[in-house]
C-alpha cells in the first residue's frame, strides 16, 4: 500500500507540473463553463443551464484526463524508456497501472470540484440531487473511460501519437455524446449516433444522478461492460 | 562463490542472431566487464541475465535465479542501470530516489544514498536540469537503492567528460569495497583495464576471450588492453 500511494502521489505532481495537462484538464474546462454560462438561457425543458453544464463538464473533464492526458503520459513513458527502467524493479505492473489510473483520476477529481466550487458560487448550481448516484457514476465513467484510455496507451508507440489519437478521439465523442452540448439541444440524428459512443453513458449517468433521475441500469452496465473489455485487452496488448 | 553463470546463452530478434552461444561466470565480490565492438550483444547478455528479455536458449542464473521464471524475486537483489533508459523530466532527485526505494522489501536508506553519492544539493532538481554527469550518478543511486548484490551497469561512462568519467570510477570501486559485485558493460579498454577484475569481450555473438586484463594483454602479446582488443577481435574499425 505505501508503494502505490507513493507512486499516485508522485506521478500526480508530474501532472500538474506539466503546465499543458494542468492547464487542460483544470483551466480550460473552468473556462468552458464561462463561456457557456455568458449565454445561459435554460434549456428546453426548463432545466438551468449550469445544472446542465457541470455534470456534463465534469465528464469532460474525465474525457481528457482519461483519454488524452493518460495515453501521452503512459505511451510518452514506454517511448522515453521510463517503463523500462521501471520494468527493472521489483514493482508489479498491476501496482504501477493502478497507480498511474489513480493519478490521472485524481487530476479528473480536482477538475470536477473545481466546476461545482465555480458553479455553486458564481451561477447558482443545484446541489446534486442523488450525490451517491452521481458518484458512482462519476467513477463509472472514470472507469470506462480510461480503459479505453489504456487501450491507446498500450498500443501507441509515442506520447505525440498518443496525444494525436487521444484528442481524435475525445473532441467528437465529446460534441456528440452531449458533453459539450447539451443533449437537449442538439437533433435527433446527432444524438443517435452520439448515444454509439462510450461517453454517452457517461453524460447520460452523471446527469441522471444529479437531477435526481433514475439511473439506467443499461446505461451503468455498458459502462462496466467497456471497463471490463477494453481494459482486459489493454492490459493483454501492454508492451514495455 | 559464482554469482552469476551464463551457459550457451542464445538470443535473436527479428532483425537476426544476435548471441549464437555466450559463456560466462562472475564470481562474487568483483568486477566483471564485458566488452565487444557495437552490435555484439553486450547489452543483450545485461537484459536477458536482468530478465527484461526472454532467453531463446542456454542457462542463465544469477544468485541462483532463473532470471525469467524468478524475476520478481531477483529483482529484489539486483541493480540495474540501463543504457538510455530515462525518467519523466519533471520528477525531482529526491522524489525519485524515495519512490525507487519504496518498490523494494528492504532497500537502503535513500536519504543516505543520495548524500554519499553527492546528490543532497540536486535533491529538488529536476532530472531533465541535470547534466549528464549527474544523471549517471542518480542512475547508479537508483540502481543501489535497493541494497542490491549483483549491479549491471551498461555503458554508464559514455558520454560523460573525463572528469566526471574519472569520478563514476571511484564510485564503481566504492560498490565494490561494499562487497557488491558489478558487471559493467563498456566500450573503453582504459576504463575496463582500470577497473574490472576480469574482462569477456564478446564479439558476433560469443565470447572471444575471458581473462584478467593483465591475461588478456598476454593473450593478444600487446602492451595495452586496447591494443590487445585489437589483436583478439580482429578488427581495428568497429
């Protein structure tokens, strides 16, 4: 246990002394809720615009710890030989992973508070209604989404590409999946094919939990699904 | 007592045979070199005997150990140094230090180490702001944080000024009065002749001679090691 919690505690400080991931996964999304709420009529149903926005900024923000910021820093790792070096130690893998997860995590936990802190005291937010509910969708979504953030890590030979590949992937999934807009808003066929990606659920969940909604058990279970699947293969394809 | 016992070792990659059958035994408490031209498998020899490689045939034990099946295990007791290996450039000399010391079950006391070794003032540097000089001397800490038996040092001088070349010296003689034995792969015949007890060069896959260096010189009758090295590999352009 002391291991890990050295390893997490370190590698989370590499994280924010990188002024691109700090800026990223912290600044800019605090930015995006400024600029949302310049113009925040509420949304078609009635529901206030930051009731709305944090719960669906904070799974951007799990999106680009998870998806752009671990795979650069995991394949930046392996193409620098720091994995190597690491693979010399009697440090299990297992620990080293779970470490680096949890590093990243934390960074997506403090982009998070840094939106309610800012919604609750600028714009008037909603305490959630379900805060367990939210929670465990919060960590859902962490989960699932950086499963897939491992896959991209463990197969990608460099922390460019990683950044590359990761970007591609979290700004469509992003736009589609309701996490930048709101789902409300957008058509029909957009959020048909937003509903196909694995950040759907996740916006889907999260807001669930915090306007007091039902959560979907499909909606929990897809996202279990993906944890299991793509970080089983990720950990299989893992190369040093 | 035989530390480390090298029998038949062979290993290709994809681009070809790189050891056809490699022989060797280090004996506790010294220093063994292994020099060769480029391209001969030095390094190879290091990683499959660290277990970061798998061995396509031969035996390989190292303090008993089958470096493949039991690298856990020996990871615990040897030190490794890798030829351009990195760590991530913000991490801070004592940060790294503390979190290498925290993976192993009775590791040296880092704080110690990093004094000893002259790293107390670089603790809060960065290690890209390190010169080279200094990251070979974190390397080499970070290679003894785990209080380790056998420690593989692969090319740790290259690219290092004389003075700080003449100072990792000392240092690697320092391991040794601590009865910890060293294997240091190195290009540089003075280097090889000035430090190690006994020397294997290795060249296309096998090694062409084992000896002391004093051996070694009689053996290719030179009066250098380096001209030695010449006479016995064949070649006087690698």
């Amino acid at each position: 246990m002391k291991g890990i919690t050295n390893v997490t505690a370190v590698e989370l400080k590499l994280i924010m002394r990188d002024p691109m991931s700090a800026f990223f996964a912290l600044a800019f999304p605090a930015i995006m809720l400024w600029v949302k709420m310049r113009s925040g009529k509420p949304l078609p149903g009635g529901l206030p615009a930051v009731d709305a926005t944090v719960p669906m900024l904070s799974v951007f923000v799990i999106g680009l710890a998870a998806l752009v910021i671990l795979p650069a820093t995991l394949a930046g790792y392996r193409e620098r030989r720091v994995l190597k070096r690491l693979r010399a130690t009697p440090a299990s893998p297992t620990m080293l992973f779970s470490a680096q997860w949890a590093a990243h995590m934390l960074l997506a936990a403090l982009g998070t508070m840094l939106l309610i802190v800012i919604g609750l005291a600028a714009y008037g937010l909603t305490a959630p209604a379900n805060a367990g509910n939210v929670l465990l969708a919060w960590i859902l979504s962490a989960l699932s989404l950086s499963s897939i953030g491992l896959l991209v890590g463990a197969l990608v030979p460099s922390g460019r590409a990683a950044t590359v590949i990761g970007l591609s992937l979290f700004f469509p999934m992003g736009f589609l999946s309701g996490a930048i807009i709101p789902r409300e808003t957008m058509s029909g066929s957009m959020r048909a094919i937003g509903d196909l990606t694995p950040m759907a659920p996740a916006v889907q969940a999260i807001r669930d939990g915090w306007a007091g909604d039902a959560m979907s058990p499909i909606t929990l279970g897809v996202m279990v699904a993906i944890s299991i699947v793509a970080g089983g293969v990720a950990l299989r394809a893992f190369r040093w | 007592m035989t530390v480390i016992e090298i029998e038949g070792l062979r290993k290709s990659y994809k681009s070809g045979r790189v050891l056809d059958s490699v022989s060797l035994k280090v004996e506790h408490g010294e220093i063994f070199g292994i020099a060769g031209p480029n391209g001969a498998g030095k390094t190879t020899v290091v990683e499959c005997a660290s277990g970061l490689r798998r061995r396509d045939g031969g035996t390989l034990r190292v303090l008993g150990l089958d470096p493949q099946s039991d690298r856990r295990e020996l990871a615990q007791r040897i030190g490794v140094q890798l030829q351009e290996a990195a760590l991530p450039d913000a991490i801070k000399v004592g940060e790294a230090l503390r979190m290498y010391a925290s993976f192993y079950d009775a590791p040296a006391d880092w704080r110690e180490l990093m004094d000893e070794w002259g790293l107390a003032d670089k603790k809060r540097a960065g290690f890209a702001s390190l010169s080279g000089g200094w990251k070979q001397r974190l390397f080499v800490a970070l290679a003894l944080v785990g209080n380790p038996e056998v420690v593989f040092l692969d090319e740790l001088t290259t690219g290092l000024d004389p003075s700080a070349r003449r100072m990792t010296w000392g240092l690697i003689r320092n391991m040794r009065e601590r009865g910890v034995t060293v294997v240091l792969v190195t290009h540089f015949m003075d280097e090889a002749e000035a430090l190690c007890d006994r020397i294997a060069i290795i060249d296309r896959g096998r090694v062409i001679a084992e000896g002391s260096p004093r051996e070694l010189i009689t053996k290719g009758r030179s009066d250098s090691l380096e001209d030695a090295y010449f006479a016995l590999t064949g070649r006087e352009t690698a």
